[in-house]
C-alpha cells in the first residue's frame, strides 16, 4: 500500500464586510465603499460577495489579534 503525500495549504483568514465594520465600527456599506474606493482590497466569492485580508485589515487598524490565533468566524 502507498502513502499519499498530504501538504497543509496555509489558508489566509478573510473578514466579511459586517467583520470589518465591526472592527472600525462603522455601518457594512462603509466597508463596502470603501473597497470601491479602492481603499480597502478585497477578493469576491464564487457568489460575488467582498471577503477582506485580516492581516491587512489589522495593519489598517494598527494592532495585531490579540490571541495571536486563526479566525474562526464566530467573532464579530
């Protein structure tokens, strides 16, 4: 029998627009237009919706997570 080489894919965290309004507390259209703007990248889903880079959204904010852990999606 062989052994299948499995590689670990670093998968990047990514913030929904309602994360990052959270995050600057602004309302998620402000997000949203800002991202138009140019201001803030974003990537699209297969669905068309905006995910945004944590680490670059951290670096925007000018502080790193505190618990130095993964994004799991259930903090807002």
């Amino acid at each position: 029998m062989q052994h299948r080489r499995t590689s670990r894919v670093e998968v990047q965290p990514f913030l929904t627009p309602a994360e990052v309004a959270a995050l600057f507390r602004v309302d998620p259209k402000t997000v949203t237009r800002w991202a138009r703007q140019g201001r803030l990248a974003c990537i699209r889903t297969l669905g068309g919706h905006r995910r945004y880079d944590e680490a670059q959204v951290r670096a925007l904010l000018g502080r790193p997570r505190a618990d130095g852990g993964q994004h799991t999606g259930s903090e807002a």
